[in-house]
C-alpha cells in the first residue's frame, strides 16, 4: 500500500467516526476536514468557554469608547477547538 492510499485511508476512517461523512469519493477533491471538525468540538466540547464569550460580548454591547473587548475570551475559545481538533487529529493518526 502506498503512502498516498494509506493516508487517504486514514482520512476516510477519521472523518467517518468523528465527523460522519466522507471525505471525497475517488475521483473528486479531498475536502478540508477542520472546519467541521472545529464546529462540531466547538458545539460538543468546549461550550463553557463559548457562553463565557458570548457573555462577555452581552456585557461590552454599549461601550462607545472601543476600549473594551473580549479577546481573551475569544483566544480561550480558539484554544479549547484547537486542543479539541488536535487531540482527534492524533488518535487516528498517531
């Protein structure tokens, strides 16, 4: 088996028990997996760090001045989906 059909494999059997669907037939062009990924750690995984964003926004809304803002809250989010996607990344591959 080459390398090419090993990971394209590999991607099939990843994207079939964490995202449930495949990831292109044969003959058409693979389909960037991380985007679902991300949504669905985003909605299943990390959903404390969500309503704190979402929280912090609620709290920001009337500020007039643009000195307040959420990005630490955002940054926690990203962190969170990126560790979620990561940690599901590596069990299929490693």
């Amino acid at each position: 088996m080459s390398l090419k059909q090993f990971l394209s494999q590999q991607t099939q059997t990843f994207m079939q028990k964490f995202v449930g669907q495949k990831v292109y037939a044969d003959e058409e062009d693979p389909v960037d997996i991380k985007p679902q990924l991300a949504l669905r750690c985003k909605n299943l995984n990390c959903q404390t760090a969500v309503k704190n964003y979402e929280a912090c926004v609620k709290r920001i809304e009337g500020d007039t001045t643009g000195e307040k803002n959420c990005a630490a809250w955002f940054f926690d989010v990203k962190t969170c989906v990126d560790k979620c996607v990561c940690s599901r990344f590596a069990s299929v591959f490693f």
